[in-house]
C-alpha cells in the first residue's frame, strides 16, 4: 500500500501521529471520539492521526437495524450478555467488539476526500490482511458467506476443519475535507461476539452464520500485541511516524462538546 492513497494531493512527507488509547472513555464516548477528530481534520484543526485502542464489550448497530421492529428486544439482549448496545451514524448492521479486539481509527485531511472511498477499501484491506499473516494469523479479503455485517473487503481467515472467519470489519465516514476508516480486529475470544451476535440477530430478524464469528487466534498463534505491532509495521512502510500524546490530543479536540454519533440505546 502506498502514502499516496493517503494523501493524493502530495503530501505524502507528512508524517502519521500514532495516538495510543489506553484507558477507554466509555462505549459511546469512545465511538464518538472518532468523529471528533474527522471534524477537527475537516477544520484544519487536525494532522493525519491514527488512534489505536482496545474497545470495551459493545455491539454498534446501524441505523437500518435501529428501524427494525426487534430493536429493542436486541437492545435487551445485548445487555443480558454484557455488551452495551450503540447506534452508530455509519450504515452496515450488527457488529460486536470487546477487549479481545483492536480498533485503529485513520483519520486524514484533504481537499480530495471524497475521491478514492472504494479505493481506500480495498488498499487497507489488502494492507491489513499482509499485517495480520505477518504477524502468524491466516488472512484474506473478500466477503465470506453468511457474515455478519457483511462487506466486499472483509479481512477474513479459515479456522479449523476450514471454517472462514471474519478477521477485520471496516467503515469509511467521507466529508468535506477529510475523511475517517475505522477498523475493528478480532484478535482473541471469538465465543462472546458469536452468543450476543446470535442473540441479536435473531431478534432482529436477520438471516447470518454463526460460524463466521471468528478471532485471528482461530487462524494462528497471534495476540493483540503481536497484531498491534504488525499493523504499525505497515503503516511505517507506508509512511513516516510520530507518537502522539491521548490526553493532549482529547485536551485539543475538547471532546464532548460538539459530537453526536454513536447513541446509547436507552
């Protein structure tokens, strides 16, 4: 993958702040931070940023799933296997995450932003799949049957007796100078998103494989350090880095203050 798919007008030397999340601000705040950087990228307020954290136990739910008369029974269930349910601004439907996963938020500037959103799909997925096999797991990208939240360049693996698993689930926010690619790796602990996937999905109504449910420790022996560290790796081939400060970059974006994304469901 090349710096120039992040940055087409040329601004390829500048480098790529890596923020480390530690501490989470809570499910919906978390979620929400994502979008406080796009808007603070669109104003010229922020540099190329990527923030990495480990996410508490969610589900974020699209807004078609939100229309959906089992909504709430969804809600509830979620909840009942410890996931706090969200509704996030993106469309997609159902996807679960805990702190066996690994969420990188790529946030860029630029005044051609809305050019190349396939494009950007299809690159971090081909990057993502390269950082994950060096890092010892199986992984491929192309949508696997039956998945949840489906997607054409789903990161996928094959576990054992060559089950295919989801890997990596992606999602691209474009504005008007800048645009955000979220992704989401399941590394360890496949067996809680399988139940509350199931659950809310059956009462949602939706048709999906449990089995697709998978972790990149189904495919290989990695772990979230392992991942982590291949993922930056990639990113440094792409581009030059810098290390960022979490708390400074909140302190800057004054977080809370102006975002509505992700909402709790009530």
């Amino acid at each position: 993958m090349s710096g120039d798919l992040f940055r087409p007008a040329g601004g390829a030397a500048t480098p790529l702040t890596v923020v480390r999340q530690h501490q989470s601000l809570g499910a919906a705040e978390d979620l929400d931070f994502a979008l406080a950087m796009l808007a603070a990228a669109k104003q010229g307020e922020l540099g190329p940023t990527l923030r990495v954290y480990r996410p508490q136990p969610s589900v974020a739910l699209g807004q078609r799933d939100a229309r959906l008369p089992g909504f709430d029974d969804a809600a509830r269930a979620c909840r009942l296997q410890g996931f706090e349910p969200l509704v996030r601004k993106a469309g997609g439907r159902a996807a679960a995450y805990h702190q066996g996963c690994l969420i990188l938020d790529h946030v860029e500037p630029g005044t051609e932003a809305v050019a190349g959103s396939r494009e950007r799909f299809a690159a971090f997925g081909e990057m993502y799949a390269s950082a994950l096999r060096r890092a010892g797991a199986d992984a491929a990208v192309g949508e696997i049957s039956g998945e949840y939240c489906p997607g054409e360049f789903t990161v996928h693996g094959t576990a054992g007796g060559g089950r295919k698993v989801k890997l990596v689930g992606t999602a691209q926010r474009v504005v008007s100078g800048a645009w955000l690619f979220s992704s989401v790796f399941v590394v360890q602990d496949a067996a809680p998103l399988r139940r509350v996937l199931t659950e809310c999905y059956s009462a949602l109504g939706l048709d999906w494989n449990p089995e697709t449910a998978g972790a990149a420790e189904d495919t290989g022996t990695v772990d979230l350090n392992s991942v982590e560290a291949a993922l930056i790796e990639a990113y440094a081939a792409c581009v030059p880095l810098a290390t960022g400060n979490f708390d400074a970059l909140a302190h800057s974006l004054q977080h809370g203050a102006s975002v509505s994304g992700a909402a709790p469901v009530r």
